[in-house]
C-alpha cells in the first residue's frame, strides 16, 4: 500500500471559545467570570464489522475494499475510509486450526509483524503487546521509505489474534491500522479510532 503525491497540510489548532455576558450588578455585588464555553466533540458512528464480532468508532462509515474467500472456508475483509489526510483500516481474517497443537498467540502476533515489516519495506518503531479478554493484541508503529511509489508514510495499528473457542471452528486476526503522513501516529484521531475496538456477541 503505498501513497503517491501524498498531500502535506499545515496542521490547523481549531479553538471555540465564548464568553457568556453577565447581568449589570449592583456595585456591590461581585461577579464570577463565566466559565468559557467549549464545543462538544461530535460523536463517531460506530461500525459493527459484518460477518464478525466486533465494532469499531472511526470518523465515516467504512467501504468494503476487498473480500476474500479461501477453499477451506476461511474469509478475509477490508473495510477503509478516508478523513482528514489519515487512511482508515479495518480487517479480519478467519481460518481454520491446520494442526492440532494450536501456535502460541504471541508466535503468531510475531509472523503477523514479520509480514507486514517484509511486504512494506517497513521498519517497526514502536511496538507493545497487550491481552483483551481471551485475545492476545499488539499495537504497531511502523515507518514506511520513501520510494519509487510515493512519500514515506507510517503505520499504527493494533492487532489481535484467538483462537477458536469452544463450539467455533475458526481462528481469528482482527487488524484496526491508520496510514498517515510521518508524526501523526500519536494524533487524537487515531488514537480514538484504535481505543474504539470492542468485542461483540454475534
């Protein structure tokens, strides 16, 4: 995935204050300042992932980008938007268990990393592992070269990976990614996004 002629926008500080008037006092009568008035942030549509078991905030509602069905019955989706120079990626995978002794999640999250590094050229910058509830996660900071294609860019996503429980005959990769121009990895919009996962009874 690379990003030609990627567009470099000025960052814009967007501050809404108001000051209420006050009532003329008496002359003895001491009045507080009134307390500056802030717009409230606009709430995100939450995006329950069809065919899966989990939701996600982000900015728009997502399109379908690609579906994939494998011969075993596994299946792969992409959804994406777009929304104020930052790329949003919502994925996931299903396959089935191809061996009865099931690959440890932390092995797994490590070939999920060593694939992307591998495909993209990358070079991993920052990266924490975590657990959610039976899941095993990690979060990803990747930086892409400039090449051929495009502008450099980096990558933030948090990914997770289970197991079939009980009663399920599939394993899971969820994937939540941000593609941005350099330094925007930490911007509240993305961080809002990756904070947003969630499971959800199907």
């Amino acid at each position: 995935m690379r990003f030609g002629g990627w567009a470099r926008a000025a960052a814009l500080l967007l501050g809404v204050a108001a000051c209420a008037s006050a009532e003329p006092a008496a002359p003895t009568t001491v009045v507080a300042a009134a307390a500056p008035v802030v717009a409230a942030e606009a709430p995100w549509p939450e995006f329950g992932v069809p065919g899966a078991d989990f939701a996600v905030s982000l900015p728009k509602v997502p399109v379908l980008a690609k579906d994939t069905a494998n011969d075993d019955g596994g299946v792969s989706r992409t959804y994406q938007a777009n929304r104020d120079k930052l790329v949003y990626v919502i994925a996931y995978t299903t396959s089935a268990p191809t061996v009865e002794e099931a690959v440890p999640l932390d092995g797994w999250l490590d070939s999920v990393r060593d694939g992307i590094v591998h495909r993209m050229d990358a070079k991993p910058r920052d990266e924490r592992r975590f657990t959610l509830g039976d899941a095993h996660g990690m979060d990803l900071v990747l930086d892409v070269p400039e090449s051929d294609d495009g502008a450099p860019y980096t990558i933030r996503g948090r990914f997770y990976v289970r197991h079939a429980a009980t009663g399920e005959t599939r394993d899971m990769l969820y994937e939540t990614l941000v593609a941005s121009d350099p330094g925007r990895e930490t911007d509240a919009a993305v961080v809002r996004f990756l904070d947003s996962f969630r499971f959800i009874d199907r």
